[in-house]
C-alpha cells in the first residue's frame, strides 16, 4: 500500500506539473529586442541566446490574428534565465566585465513581449599587443604578415579577436612557406585599471617546399593529368592557399566528384624542409544527360539538351555536345500562334522573332593546358540568333579559345578565335541607315552569306561575396572584338569593338545596400563602298544597343539609341494628295544601333517592411546613351529615367518588378518612306522626325539583379 501511495503521489505530481509546462510552452515571443547595446549589434546577440523570435507574420498584429501565418516561437522560462548568464558571458569575453543584463518581460495571456535591456559599461581595452617570434623573418614578410590584424592597441579586449588574430598570423605563415607554424597567445588583465596587454608567440619553424606527391584513388584518369592540375608543384615553396587552389582546380576540371590535397602526415615531419602531399580523388560519372524547360517574355518557350563525355580519348578531355532552341510557340517552323496570348511581345519582333531560334555544338575542352590555371577548347556550332526588333543571324562556324582563371583571386581571362560562314537577316533601314541609299543594290550585297573572323579577348574581375545576388564588393571587365581581312574575315565586315564597365556594391547597414555602375564602348570601322552607297559600315550584331530591364530602364528593350522611322509611301501620297499629314499610327520605329554607348546606373535596396527576409524594395536612377559617330542624324544625348521595384528572393535569384518613368519622346531620325519593290527613300522635309511614346511609365519583370 505504500508503494501504491508513493507512485498514486509520483502521478498526481507529474499530472500536475504538465499543465504547467504546457502553459508555459504556449506563450508566443511576439516581441525580442535588445535595448543599449552599442558594442556588440543585435544579430549577434540573438544568435548568443537560446530564445527567439517569432517569424513577422506571428508578430505583425493583423496577420497574427490569422494564427495560421509565420513560424511561432514558444517561450521557455528555464533557457531565458540561462539567457540573462549567456548574454553575460559574451560581454565579458568581448572585453566589457562591467556589462549588466536586465530583462523586461511583459506577459498576456498567450503572448509573451521581451526586451534585454544593456549597460554595457566601460571596456577593458588593449594598451600593449606584442607579436613574439618572427624575427627571424624578412621585414617585408613580418610586415605583411602582422597587416590589419583583427586585434589592435587600443581596441576593447576581445577574446574572440584575440584567438582570430592569433589564427590570422597562422594562416599568413602557412601561406608563405611555413607549414608547422604555430600561435601561443597569452595575456594580462587589470579589471580596476580598465587595461589589457596581450603577447602572441609564434613558432614559424623552417621554411619548407612541396615535395613528393601521391594519389590515392584515380582508376580511369592518369595521375599525371592529376598532377598537371594541382598549382602545388614539388620544388614550389609551401602554400596552404595553393593547397586550396590545387583543391579547386580539381573539382572545376569536372572530372571528380571528391577531391582533397594534403600535407602527406604519415610522411611528414614538423621541421622537415620538404613537404609531401597526398592527394585523394573520386571520380565522378563519366557519361552525364542533362536538359532543362523554360519560359521568357522576349524568347517565349525555351529547352535545351545535352550529353557530356569526361575524360574522352583519355587525357582528361571533356566532350559537350549542346543543343538549344528558343522562339518555340511563335517562330516558324512551330509557329503556334502563342503571340497572340501569352508571348505577345513577340509580336512587335518581325524579324528576331519570325524563325525559331537555335544552338547546336560540339566542343573538346582539354585541362591543365600548359599550367594548371589553363584551358583549350575547340568547338564546332551551327547557330540561328537573334537580337529582339533588330536582327536575325544564321551561322556555321568553328572557334578555339584559350581560358585561363588566376591563381589568386580566380578572374577568368579568355582569348578566342571564332571562323564562321553565315548571314544576317535585318530590317532594311538597318543596313541603309549606314549608307546615302536604301535601295536594294545597296542592301543586298550586305545580306549575302559572308565570312566573318573575330578575335576577341575577355576579362572578368570579381571581388562580391555573391555571383547571384551581390551586397558587397565590385565586379570590373574588360572586353576586345577585333575583325579584319587579315585573319580571315570578309571585307565587308571588318571592325574593333571595345567595351569595359565596372560596378560596385557597399552596405549601409546590415540590409541595406547601395550599389552604382558605369559602362562604356566605341566601335571603330573602316569606310567601305557599296553600289551607290558610302558608309562606315558595322555589322547589326555588333553594334550597341540600349534599353530594357539591364540597363536605361525607363524604355523597351533597344529602345535607346538611333533609330529611323519607316512609314508605306502609299500613306504618304494618299496624304499629300488630301492636303494632310499622314497618320503617325502607320510609323514604324526601327532600332539601327550606334557605335557608341555610355551607361550609368545608381540603385539603393532596402528590406521591406513585411516579409523582409525575402522581399526587398529598390529606388534606382538610369543614365545612358547610344549615338553613331560621324552621323549627322544621330544626335549625342544622355536620358535620365528614375524608377522604383520589387525584389523577391528565389531559388533562381531574385525575381524583380521594376517601373521606370520616362518623360522623353523617341530619338530623332529620319523618315523613310517604302514603296512595293522595297526600297527606301527620304520623306522631304523629314530629316529629323521625332515620334512621342504611348507612355511615360515603363514596366519591366525580369530575374536577376540588373547589374
């Protein structure tokens, strides 16, 4: 019976004390917020505690009535007063031993509102920071070596930045020959005084080169071609950043699915002077089929399908054979009508847009061409490609390239060859817009099928921390398209293309960013005669184009720049014959393009006030232009169109909206006027004709950050 008492009192007790944890765990954080920090921000101090936040549609006082909307967060009484000991804690390893921690904790009947009030106090701060050990080091080496180190005199004593700049010192010396290299850190602490002084000893030991190098784990693939990719070379001074490079350079050659390098610890000895490494490998599939779906506003439906063969004909060599093909649902030869519903600005595209788009190629990309960093491919494509209401080119060709990434900070730089035999189908005001006549003796000889020789050359300078969505760093490339008779190319379509830009982005706050980019090209071509017709002419696809969601969002795509109106000359004479002007809704703007172009963008985003972990909103002013030189028609002006947008966050990249107002009419050109056997000429008194837009707001829907 007494054991019956004992468990019937263990039950009553334990029945007892589940409400009241349920009640506990029923409360909801509706509010956390950290008051009188100024040391340490507020997304370090949440991280430091076990108690969080409520998602912002369980806060937000509409939404949350829902109750059906955002993660809750429950309230637990035990880890808070831990809280309280852990905020605690970090303050005084990050050098505030005075910090005091007090809590607000306003309850209601399932919600709870909490608020960590801080007074942090004065900081015990670094009077003397001494690095020991190095001096039997260069002093250009112990002065890059002790550069901008995380903890500096003067700065409050940071335990973590202490340990950080210890681990600095370590990695710099790893980095530069040294792979024993060791960090002691030891320090004294006076909490009255306020005063820290801090000793790091190091142990660099010698200095050591790579030596030996084995493989472990290469079936198919030679070990050479392993070794060949690896930038860590025996006799080359130890690095461990090279260690990662080598690392690298093995999983971008795509032929392993697991790759490490390593110092060689059964073979290695602290001290020794020759470093052996080890390097383990798996291989990945060989064989690899890929395809993919898609949908655009300008390219309507879109697929693509592909093979790959790695290491083919052995070597390491990459066959790819690609095919893609756009326009799918309004293009012929599976002109489905879809322009007239969900692709209809395929409709103002009579040209890009007539003829289904394609890609189909073959190429051998062979690795570790002679340096590790290095890459040849060959290709061979037939290719049909537009530009929207400008131009359609149809070509077969050949080309080689030389890629080459850099060692340090990754940049690809790339050298190419392209040889190729085609045409380019465009609007007649395309190619007369060059030229003192439109008819068709000028044009035609233009449309021929020609040879066209291009060797271009391309640098990409990235330093963001993000490919995809970038909120820090810049990003800077430089780009050559050079065209002559004497590599190959038509005399017809000679030109060099220069083109460069730059784009910076900075935080002003944690979400905050603001980001700005400059860009530029000139083209330059010689004089060439045609039947009647004089010209510095350049082919369609090269030349510049502007407007659109990329760059001067205030107008459509290539809306920017030169263009010539085209108007039926029966208009005109029906109209001359009544005593009246034509109708301006029977004028048709072409887009001729320029060969120069200037650009400039400035964008501030900023979180949104609902859903701000995904949506943000974005104010940007655009600035650019597109003018022919030598062109008296073509006048030298810069629009300026401000806008604002959306940006929601997506597996892809960011999804944007962005609206742009534009309070300019089009770009002055002449009128041209066709008659039925095609050829253009001159409306009189028309020389400088200016058609207004339909509006002064553009709208763009695009994914990805404009720059």
């Amino acid at each position: 019976m007494r054991h019956s008492a004992r468990v019937a009192g263990l039950l009553v007790a334990v029945t007892l004390a589940v409400p009241a944890a349920a009640q506990q765990t029923q409360l909801v954080v509706r509010q956390l917020k950290f008051e009188g920090n100024k040391a340490i921000p507020d997304d370090v101090l949440a991280t430091a505690i076990a108690t969080t936040n409520s998602n912002w549609f369980a806060r937000a006082f509409f939404f949350r009535s829902l109750g059906f909307l955002g993660a809750k967060r429950y309230f637990d009484e035990q880890e808070f007063r831990r809280d309280v000991v852990r905020l605690g804690v970090l303050y005084k390893r990050s050098g505030y031993p005075d910090a005091v921690i007090d809590t607000l904790v306003r309850r209601a009947p399932e919600d709870v509102y909490i608020t960590f009030r801080i007074r942090e106090g004065d900081p015990i701060r670094v009077t003397s920071l001494a690095v020991n050990g190095l001096d039997s080091l260069p002093a250009r080496l112990r002065r890059a070596i002790v550069l901008d180190l995380p903890l500096q005199q003067g700065d409050p004593f940071n335990r973590f930045a202490m340990q950080a700049t210890a681990d600095s010192i370590t990695r710099r010396l790893r980095d530069r020959g040294y792979p024993s290299a060791r960090m002691f850190s030891a320090f004294e602490s006076n909490k009255e005084a306020k005063t820290a002084s801090v000793t790091l000893e190091a142990e660099p030991d010698g200095r050591a080169v790579i030596g030996r190098i084995r493989v472990v784990g290469a079936q198919r693939i030679d070990t050479t071609l392993v070794r060949n990719l690896l930038v860590s070379r025996p006799g080359r001074r130890y690095s461990q950043d090279e260690l990662f490079q080598s690392q690298r350079n093995l999983y971008e050659s795509d032929l392993f699915r697991f790759a490490t390098v390593n110092i060689d610890s059964a073979a290695y000895h602290p001290g020794d002077d020759s470093v052996p490494l080890v390097v383990q490998v798996n291989e990945g599939k060989f064989r690899r089929i890929r395809g993919g779906l898609g949908y655009a506003t300008n390219d309507c439906f879109r697929g693509s399908l592909g093979w790959t063969s790695r290491n083919f004909l052995g070597g390491g060599q990459i066959l790819d054979l690609t095919s893609q093909a756009s326009k799918v649902g309004v293009g012929d030869p599976v002109n489905w009508g879809l322009d007239q519903n969900i692709c209809r600005t395929s409709r103002d595209d009579s040209v890009g847009s007539a003829q289904v788009n394609y890609y189909l190629g073959a190429s051998v990309k062979r690795p570790a061409f002679l340096s590790p960093n290095n890459a040849v491919t060959f290709s061979l494509f037939n290719e049909r490609r537009s530009e929207f209401k400008v131009y359609l080119r149809q070509e077969t060709g050949v080309s080689v390239a030389l890629s080459r990434v850099t060692p340090r900070r990754r940049n690809p730089l790339s050298l190419t060859y392209t040889l190729s035999y085609g045409r380019t189908e465009a609007t007649p005001e395309s190619f007369c817009s060059f030229f003192s006549a439109c008819t068709n003796d000028v044009i035609q000889p233009l449309r021929e099928k020609r040879v066209l020789a291009t060797l271009s050359a391309l640098g990409t300078f990235s330093r963001v921390n993000s490919p995809v969505d970038p909120t820090r760093g810049s990003i800077a490339n430089l780009g050559v398209v050079f065209s002559s008779k004497y590599i190959g190319s038509s005399s017809l379509q000679q030109f060099t293309r220069f083109t460069a830009g730059s784009a910076w982005y900075r935080p002003l706050s944690r979400d905050v960013v603001f980001s700005w980019r400059v860009r530029g090209g000139i083209i330059f071509s010689p004089t060439i005669d045609v039947a009647t017709g004089t010209g510095a002419f350049i082919p369609p696809e090269q030349r510049f184009y502007a407007g659109g969601p990329n760059d001067v969002r205030g107008f459509e795509r290539n809306e920017l720049g030169p263009v010539v109106y085209i108007v039926p000359k029966s208009a005109v004479d029906s109209a001359a014959a009544h005593g009246q002007p034509f109708p301006t809704d029977s004028v048709r703007v072409a887009a001729t393009g320029g060969n120069t172009l200037v650009l400039g963008n400035i964008e501030l985003r900023v979180p949104s006030p609902v859903f701000s972990s995904r949506l943000r909103l974005a104010a940007f002013v655009d600035a650019g232009g597109v003018w022919q030189r030598q062109s008296p028609s073509s006048s030298k002006v810069v629009r300026v169109t401000p806008g604002v947008g959306i940006r929601l966050a997506t597996p892809l990249g960011p999804a944007r909206l962005d609206v742009a107002y534009n309070p300019y009419k089009l770009q002055p050109g002449p009128l041209l006027q066709f008659d039925d056997a095609g050829n253009l000429t001159p409306v009189p008194g028309e020389e400088s004709f200016v058609l207004a837009r339909n509006r002064k707001y553009t709208i763009h829907f695009a994914v990805g950050q404009p720059f």
